[in-house]
C-alpha cells in the first residue's frame, strides 16, 4: 500500500536525523511500513512519532515500543484498525 512505500521512504531520508516528530498516522501504515521505518534510519531521538490510526499488529506494536520508548520516543498507537486481511478494504482516517 502507499502508506507503507511512503514509511520506506522517510525510513531511508538523510533529512530523518534532524526531525524531533515523524508524523504517519491517520493512513493505512502495516507492518510491512512499520518494519522499514525500524530498519532504515535510527528513530530513537524522536520526541514523538504518530502513527495513529494504522494496520499494525499486536506483535508489531510490541517491536515498535520495544525499540524507540527506551530512548524516550513518544509513540501515539491509538486507533489501531482490525486488519481483514485483505488491503483493498483497508481505509484512511483522512483524505483530501
């Protein structure tokens, strides 16, 4: 899904290192997104990063949590989407 090739993108962005807050919420960001985002670029001097309203799974959430709160990064989960396992009923919380 976009969300997630976006997530890939900011993951590998030079510019990542002189963010405080990363904001990918309100879209269909899934594990596949959340997994690039871990691999790329380190994250853990964020203050915050929202990923509100996602497809994530439980285990998914627990990697993310395990790996940037230590430091100090603040991350919003909330709004976590049943995922039917099928990504063409996925949905955005926000669209122009």
């Amino acid at each position: 899904m976009l969300q997630d090739e976006i997530a890939a993108a900011v993951a590998e962005a030079p510019v990542v290192a002189q963010l405080r807050s990363l904001a990918l919420s309100m879209g269909t960001l899934s594990d596949t997104g959340a997994a690039a985002l871990l691999s790329g670029r380190s994250l853990i001097h964020l203050k915050w990063l929202d990923l509100r309203h996602h497809y994530l799974s439980a285990a998914m959430m627990r990697r993310l949590r395990d790996a940037l709160e230590p430091s100090g990064t603040e991350i919003a989960l909330s709004y976590g989407m049943q995922d039917p396992g099928d990504s063409k009923w996925r949905y955005v919380a926000l669209s122009r």
